[in-house]
C-alpha cells in the first residue's frame, strides 16, 4: 500500500481497504486532512499531490519501478490530480532506475518536470533518458546535473541528436 505525504499534508492512498493499523496510527495523528480520509472505509480518495519530492530517501530500482506505476495509474485515473513535477535527487538507483524512469517518460502525459540530480547514472543511462524524451512533448524540464559520471561530451551530442525531435523541453547537465 502507498501512502504519500504532501507538504500541505493532503494523503493519498492507493484504492483498496485501509488497514485498521493504518486507520488507527492517522486517528493519534489528529490533522483534519488525514482524518477526512477515513470516512468511508472503502470510498476511493482523490489524489491532490502535483509535486512529489522523493529526495534523498533511499529509493532503487524496484522501488522506482513500482512508482513509475503507481504514477502512471493517477494519471490515467479521471478524477484528481496527476503528478507534474517528481524529485528524484541523490537515489543510488544507478543506470538499472533509468529503465522504469524511461518508461515513466514514454508513457506520461502529464509530467513536467523530473529531477533527477546526482543519482548514479552513466552514458548509458543517460541515452535511454534521451531517447525516451524524444516522443515525449509534456516534459518541460529533466534536471541531470551532478551525474559525474556520465561523460559531458558524449552527453551534448546526445542533446543535439534530441532536439532534432524535441524542441520543448530543457534538460540541464551542468
């Protein structure tokens, strides 16, 4: 089950029944916005999360696969709203989460804006972050910096072969 946390505190939870574990430990907690969750133990809350800052948290691959999911669910999803803007900095996910972050690229309508700043990638994480930008017109930013590991050059040739196809969005390297 997921639970997220904004900075307004609105949750969301996926559809499903709340555990009473769960129902319990929101009860002690005593905020308006997470008691009205409960009302209705199977209705279907509404998503109210446009920015999702997952920073620094510890997050691989399989996590990320799961959220890449989870993501594209609430957008296809009519009611609520979808996530524009997604914080991935400092996750070790390494090249093997660029595979569900591509992914998440091909198939979002709705983001805008990734983060993606100091996370391991290499060349060849790099190239599938690109060349799944190519059929993507939501994505307005794709922020890289602070991957050292991935080769400038080869990484600004990579940027021009894209904006042969992609004239929108902006992808920041150093």
């Amino acid at each position: 089950m997921w639970v997220f946390e904004a900075e307004n505190s609105q949750v969301w939870f996926s559809p499903g029944r709340v555990s009473e574990q769960l129902r319990t430990w929101l009860r002690h907690r005593q905020h308006p916005a997470r008691i009205e969750v409960l009302r209705g133990e199977d209705a279907q809350p509404v998503n109210r999360i446009s920015r999702l800052d997952l920073g620094n948290c510890g997050l691989h691959a399989t996590g990320l696969d799961m959220l890449q999911k989870v993501l594209l669910d609430l957008e296809h999803r009519g009611d609520g709203l979808a996530v524009e803007e997604l914080v991935l900095d400092g996750n070790d996910f390494g090249d093997a989460g660029t595979v569900a972050i591509a992914s998440l690229l091909r198939l979002s309508s709705k983001l805008r804006v990734l983060r993606l700043r100091n996370v391991g990638i290499t060349d060849g994480g790099f190239s599938q972050m690109i060349s799944a930008m190519v059929s993507n017109k939501s994505l307005v930013l794709l922020d890289l910096r602070g991957n050292g590991l991935c080769s400038l050059e080869n990484s600004k040739i990579a940027l021009q072969g894209l904006r042969r196809f992609n004239t929108v969005a902006e992808v920041l390297l150093e």
